[in-house]
C-alpha cells in the first residue's frame, strides 16, 4: 500500500464516531490493563504459536509497552499528523524484528478477543466495528 492510500484507509476510519467509540470503550479497559495484557498475549499465543518466539522469556516489560502503545495510539486518533509518523516507525522496528504482514491478522483477533473479554456487554456491534477499522487502519499503516 503507497503512502496515500494508507492515509485515505485512515481517512476513512477516522469519523468522530468511530474515535469515540474507540476512546470511550479503551477507558474502560485502562483499570485492568495487566489482565487484558494477560489476556492479549494469552490468546495470541494460542492462536498463532509461531510468533511465540519474537517475544522475550519474560513478557512482564513488553506487557507495559503494549498498553502504553495502544492508550497512545487511542489517545492520538483524532491527530491523524502527528500518530501517523509513529505509528510508521513501529511498523518498521517490527519488521527489524522479524515480523511480517501476516502476523497483523492473529495479533488483531487476539486484540479484539481481549477487548471482548474485558468489556463484556459494553463491546457492542458498534465498538467492535470500529476498533476493527481502527486495527485494520494502523495495521495498514505499519505494514506499508
């Protein structure tokens, strides 16, 4: 995907709606961020064992830096010129550390598992579908 078209695939998501959603229901997660951090690496592990071995032994920091990412990420969906940058960067530090465009799929199933998990009730058609397209619009981005 050229840069362009990772911009308009972001363009795209970024409705106010769609940022609300996203913001509002990543609130409710932040009070149990070690147990969705659980969760996330938990279930792609199970799903996707073969990326098993691009993590550390010990998960503890790397827990962290996944949710300091996505509060980040979710804090900064409304300045689509200033995450967009960043989110580029990660996307390369990923490949640096062999990860590939096919590793997105498991590692976003394994995101919204998690957030199904930890909203219960709350993860409505509706936010499930804009955390898809929020997903689908960074993963694009940093496999670009």
């Amino acid at each position: 995907m050229r840069p362009l078209e990772r911009f308009n695939a972001w363009e795209s998501f970024a409705t106010p709606q769609h940022i609300e959603l996203v913001q509002s229901s990543f609130k409710k997660v932040v009070p149990i961020a070690g147990a969705a951090a659980d969760l996330f690496y938990d279930r792609l592990f199970e799903i996707a064992p073969d990326v098993r071995p691009l993590f550390p032994q010990d998960l503890t920091e790397q827990k962290k830096k996944l949710m300091d990412m996505l509060g980040t990420a979710v804090d900064s969906l409304h300045k689509l010129d200033t995450i967009l940058p960043a989110v580029q960067a990660l996307g390369w530090r990923h490949k640096g550390y062999g990860v590939t465009a096919a590793h997105y799929a498991p590692v976003g199933a394994a995101l919204l598992w998690t957030l199904e998990q930890g909203l219960g009730d709350a993860f409505t058609p509706e936010v499930k579908g804009a955390w898809t397209e929020a997903y689908s619009a960074l993963a694009g981005v940093m496999t670009g």
